[in-house]
C-alpha cells in the first residue's frame, strides 16, 4: 500500500486534517445525508448495500468511522492498514468495483457539502476531493490483490457462483444450517475457519446481499452456514433474508454465493490453550475453528464457552458435546441467562471475571469472541481484567464495523 502523500501536497494534507474535528462533530449526519443522496441517484446501488442496516443507523455510522480515520491519517493510510484490509475483505465478498467508487466519491462530497454548508469552503473541497482520490486507490489496489488471489486459488471464482442446498437442519428455535455444494460440481476452494460468504437473495426491485459465517472445518466436502431467523423486533423489522432461507429455501434450492473471505481467521501456528467465546449465533465461526483445530491441531488445548438464552436457543449442543467426549483436550462450558425448567447448564447468567478466570487455566491464551454487541462488549471487558494482551484477542463484529473497547 503506498503512502498516501503520493499526490497529495502538505497543503492539502494540512486541510484534510484540519478537519477532523468536524467529522467527528458532524460524521455520522454526513454519511447518512451521503447514502440519501446516492441512492437517489443510482437507485441500483441498493441491490449491494444492506437496507436494513441502512434503517438502523449502523452502516451510516461505521463510514463515518472510516471517512474520519481517513482523515486522521491521511498522511501514513499504513496506520489504518488493518482496517483497511477488513473492509477490502467485505468490498471483494460483496463484489465491489473500482467504478463504484467515483460513484461513491461523488456523493460523498455532495453531501459534504450539503451538511456544512458555507463552511464547506471551495478550498476545503477541492482538498477532499485530491484526498479521496488516494484514498479510494488504496481500496482498489488492495481489493485488485484480493480479487487476484481468490480467482487463482483452486477452484477459485469471482462475482456469484451457483450452489445448491444438499442439506437443510433445523439446529434450535432460531438457527438453521444449510449445507452447500457446488451445483455445477467441479471443485471449490478451501477457506480459512471465521471466514464467510456473501449469499445472494435475488429478488424484486432489489436483490438483498447477507453474509454468513462458515459454520464447518475446511475440505469437508461442502460450505456450510447455519442461519439465525431475524424476527422483528421494536423498530427493527424482520431479517429479509434469514427469513427467506427457513421458510422459503429447501433441499435442492439454488444459492448465488460469493468465495469465502474475511480476515477474523483462526491462527493455527499458535499451540498455546485456544478458548473460543459465543454468545447466540455468534456461535458459527467458533464451530469452524472448533471443528478445524480438532481436525488440524488435535493436541491443542481447547475451551469452548456458549452463551445463549436457554436449551431451546442453543444450536449444535450435541456436536460440541460429542467432540468433548472424543477429544479429551476439549471442555466446554454452558451459559444461559434465562434457562427453562431441564436445562442443563454451568453458569446462570452471564459470562463474567470470577467464572472466567475460574475455568481459564491462564491468560496466556488465544481468545477468539464473537457474538451479539452488548456481549461482545462485556466480554472484551473481562478479557482486560483478565490482562489479556490485546495481540491475543481476536473477535469480529457481525454487520458494519463498530468499537467494542469503550
């Protein structure tokens, strides 16, 4: 990645950086005055960006995020790298384009604009707009390696492939899992376990793009994603596609899907104690690197804690189980906040410091979280009590980007 002073002057950088605090006062409003704005104008966009998100504040909010560490580092983007990749992992699972982003770039400063107003200055603009630029070809450059290696890789492709649902299984109140197989039947790539997929909900006037944790280990023979019904919920209204994959798709169905990516991947080098942490459906790619470590690393200590609402939410219960009795390196742990008369169960409640450091033989670890917000949250928390290293803590947000740590 180059470093962003290429094409721009001290100048500009001096201005971009001057207004940093102006995207943090005013981010989140531009970015949503941002997404009004393009889909007025290429309505067709919205067969790519998720609607519901758009709803709910959280995608308008996660780019104001970047667009302000943008500007923070507009002088070394190397800072930002990390993030950066993450978002080129999303951009390549979601098909994203290098000329989608003069779109993007156009509607951006529109907004800008309209959101500041006279203080949006001719220079200010003119500034923004230099930036954007290196901006957006560090995106497009690091997607392009992206595209390259999954296209190349065995059985590779890129945009949408057919796949058809071998398997349906209904794995508690809410969670089903859908296991896919190429309907052309030639090979189809390895993936890394925590990586997803994008499925393809076609339909009218809009298509609906979800992606889907692996829930499996890799070269089993087919992908697998083991789905959450999104009911509604206040404002929230029903997950589109969740609620078209359990009612509508069945044995034999026909999926659009795009390669495996992402970059929440477990680290199968490390031989310390693994202690892997979900709460609800968040428990998909924890099976992965379950299921993978058992498969790869199998003298691997491993602590596998599930929290959920009760029995009746708790998918795959007997697989985990069943590893546990098989792979005595194995223990597992239950968690439910709200059980139901028969529950069996280690801790009522919710996951905290005195339970955690109870069971956990030593912070020196790997701790891979993934889950609900609110339980991401907390447990980042207790990882710190813990005085975990931040080196060895891994998680990842389902949905746009957001800062757990505060």
């Amino acid at each position: 990645m180059a470093t962003s002073t290429i094409g721009l002057d001290q100048h500009t950088i001096d201005i971009i950086k001057s207004t940093v605090p102006v995207l943090e006062e005013h981010g989140t409003n531009i970015t949503k005055r941002f997404y009004q704005i393009m889909f007025e104008n290429y309505p067709e966009l919205k067969n790519i960006f998720n609607q519901t998100n758009q709803r709910k504040g959280e995608q308008p909010k996660a780019l104001a995020n970047a667009v302000y560490a943008a500007a923070k580092y507009i002088d070394n983007l190397e800072a930002i790298l990390p993030v950066v990749k993450q978002i080129g992992q999303k951009h390549r699972s979601l098909n994203i384009k290098p000329e989608h982003y003069p779109i993007v770039g156009e509607n951006l400063l529109l907004a800008i604009k309209d959101v500041l107003g006279e203080a949006a200055t001719d220079e200010i603009m003119t500034a923004w707009e230099k930036a954007y630029g290196v901006i957006a070809d560090a995106f497009i450059s690091i997607e392009k390696e992206m595209y390259e290696e999954v296209k190349n890789s065995p059985g590779g492709w890129v945009d949408y492939r057919d796949f058809k649902v071998m398997k349906k299984v209904v794995e508690s109140d809410v969670i089903t899992s859908f296991y896919l197989e190429p309907a052309d039947g030639n090979p189809f790539p390895l993936f890394k376990a925590g990586q997803y997929i994008t499925v393809k909900m076609e339909s009218d006037p809009y298509n609906h793009l979800r992606q889907y944790s692996l829930s499996c280990a890799p070269g089993e023979g087919y992908y697998r994603i083991s789905v959450k019904r999104e009911e509604a919920l206040g404002d929230n209204p029903e997950g589109v596609v969740s609620n078209f994959l359990h009612n509508q798709v069945e044995e034999g169905s026909i999926l659009p899907i795009s390669a495996p990516g992402g970059d929440f991947v477990l680290d199968q080098q490390d031989t310390r104690p693994l202690v892997l942490m979900s709460g609800g459906v968040g428990l998909t790619p924890m099976m992965s690197m379950l299921e993978t470590t058992i498969k790869e690393n199998s003298e691997r200590e491993v602590i596998f804690i599930h929290a959920a609402q009760s029995s009746n939410f708790h998918a795959m219960k007997d697989r985990v189980k069943e590893i546990a009795e098989n792979n005595p390196q194995v223990k597992h742990y239950t968690v439910y906040d709200r059980p139901v008369e028969g529950d069996e169960y280690d801790k009522e409640g919710y996951i905290d410091y005195n339970w955690l450091s109870s069971i956990v033989p030593s912070n020196d670890a790997a701790f891979y979280f993934c889950g609900p917000k609110g339980f991401m949250r907390a447990t980042y928390q207790v990882l710190k009590q813990l005085e975990v290293k931040d080196s060895d803590i891994h998680y990842e947000i389902f949905g746009p980007a957001e800062d757990i740590t505060n």
